[in-house]
C-alpha cells in the first residue's frame, strides 16, 4: 500500500512538473532594455529593435503567425534575427512563414549561426544553401552575412554589420568604422572577446540562457557546438560567461537573447524569449 502511494504521488509530482515546463516554454518572454550610444544621432533615439534567435525550426501558431503577432507588437523599428533559425533537414515553411509575416511591416534581417549552415552534414549542398538564401531574400529578408547597411533617417546613418558562423570561424573580421554609430550581428557571444574593434552594440544568442539555470548559480550549459557528448566536459561548455542579457566593455554593449527554440529535446527550462532594445543618446541610460 505505501509503495502504491509513494509511485503514485511521485507519478503526479513528475507530471505535474512536466506540463509546466511545457507551458511554461511555450509563454513568450518580452524583455526590454535601453542602451545608450555615446555618438548616436538624435534622429535614432528611441530606435527599437526586437531581436530573437534559436528558433531551431520551431512553430509558434501556423507558419510563425503567432511568433510574428508577438514580435510586431513590441512596435519595433527593425528585426533582427541572430542566428539558428533553421537546420537543412526540415521544411523551411516556418521560417519563410516568419519572415514573409514581418517583412510587409518592419525591416528584417537574417544571419546565419552554427545550425542553419549545419545543411551540409545533412545532404544540402552549397547550391541548396544558395537557393534558402535566395528563398529568404524573396520573402523579405535582408541577409547580413558578412556584410554591411546603413541604416538611415532623416539623412543621419548607422551602420548594421553582420558576422556568420562561417566567416567567425574563418577569422574572417569584421572592419568596424570608428566615426559611424555601429551595431554588430553574430551568433556567439564569445566573438565579443575576440574582436579587435568592438561595435557600439553587439547581438547574439547561442547560449540558450544556459539552458538551464539554476538559483544562486545561474546559467549551467553553453552549446557543444556540434562535438560528441563525451567531448563537452571541458570549462568552455559549463557555465557561460554570457547567456541572456547586457554585458558592457566601456562603451560597448553585448545584447544577448536567450532564444525562442529548443535545444536538444522539444522541452525548454527557461521560457523562449523576444528581446526589445531601444537606442539611446545619454549614457546614463545604459541600464536594464
């Protein structure tokens, strides 16, 4: 009788237990910050940007309408997509879906991270990668890899970088413009540190929010970045050193989004997130 009671209670503790981590990921995060540029134009103060990342071929309501409902409510000026939207071996509906939702209303801009150029270890090749992007860019994305815009109001400019996983790994940097107002786009955070010359604001993801964390700890997982799991029991995947939010080097701001996605199994411990930043002139507003 009490070994029927105690798998019994446990039975209901564990699901109890699951069906709120699965609502509990499935709840959009809206975080909002400010962050202040030292010589940003008047004309872009008060722009807002809404960046997500890690949506790993996730669907919020048919084709992303609800994600995209989400993201269009925050009033946002520009979208910025950093990175894993979509891994080769899945259909790209959700994705075009996303950007073909957006586009009509907000600029929107893609960067690839680790997974979307993870295609090749699933069969796609160059030629198809080419023909996502082109998909991408028909839908209204602007591709951002390794390249750069101006932005531009009332005849003043910033300038919009983008890093992809490829050219970070093959060290191919960025040259960021002192004298213009910058903003950077690359899937890792960890680029912050490697960088010769830092941009005003960099936007990541990656990390997940640390997958898991935990009180008085925090973030426990940073991504194995493809290796086998037996290769993941090193510093560098425990423990990150950015996961979610603002990280500052002086001037300079790391902008970094827990995600939207999942990242192994189809569950998330932290709840998917649409990070909001509104840029500002006075430094004294480079607060959460």
């Amino acid at each position: 009788m009490f070994w029927a009671w105690f798998f019994g209670i446990t039975a209901g503790i564990f699901s109890c237990l699951l069906i709120f981590i699965i609502i509990w990921g499935r709840c959009f995060r809206i975080v909002s910050h400010s962050v202040s540029i030292s010589n940003l134009p008047k004309e872009f103060d008060g722009y807002r940007i809404a960046l997500i990342s890690d949506l790993h071929d996730r669907s919020f309501g048919k084709n992303n309408s609800a994600l995209a409902k989400a993201i269009l409510n925050t009033r946002p000026d520009l979208v910025v997509t950093a990175g894993d939207l979509h891994e080769g071996a899945y259909p790209t509906d959700r994705i075009f879906g996303l950007f073909s939702a957006l586009s009509p209303f907000v600029p929107v801009t893609y960067t690839e991270g680790n997974h979307d150029v993870r295609a090749n270890r699933c069969g796609v090749t160059e030629e198809e990668y080419a023909r996502y992007l082109a998909d991408l860019s028909r839908c209204g994305a602007t591709l951002l890899n390794d390249t750069v815009i101006p932005l531009e109001r009332n005849g003043k400019f910033l300038l919009l970088y983008g890093q992809s996983w490829r050219g970070m790994k093959e060290e191919r940097i960025p040259e960021i413009d002192p004298d213009t107002p910058s903003l950077l786009v690359c899937h890792d955070p960890l680029q912050f540190d490697r960088l010769t010359s830092l941009p005003d604001l960099m936007l990541s993801g990656h990390v997940h929010g640390g997958i898991l964390r935990l009180p008085l700890i925090g973030p426990v997982f940073a991504p194995g970045n493809g290796l086998p799991l037996w290769k993941r029991f090193g510093r560098r995947f425990f423990f990150p050193k950015y996961s979610r939010g603002l990280y500052f080097k002086g001037k300079h701001t790391l902008a970094v989004t827990q995600g939207v996605g999942f990242f192994f199994l189809p569950i998330r411990f932290i709840r998917p997130e649409i990070m909001v930043l509104t840029l500002k002139t006075d430094e004294k507003l480079n607060i959460s």
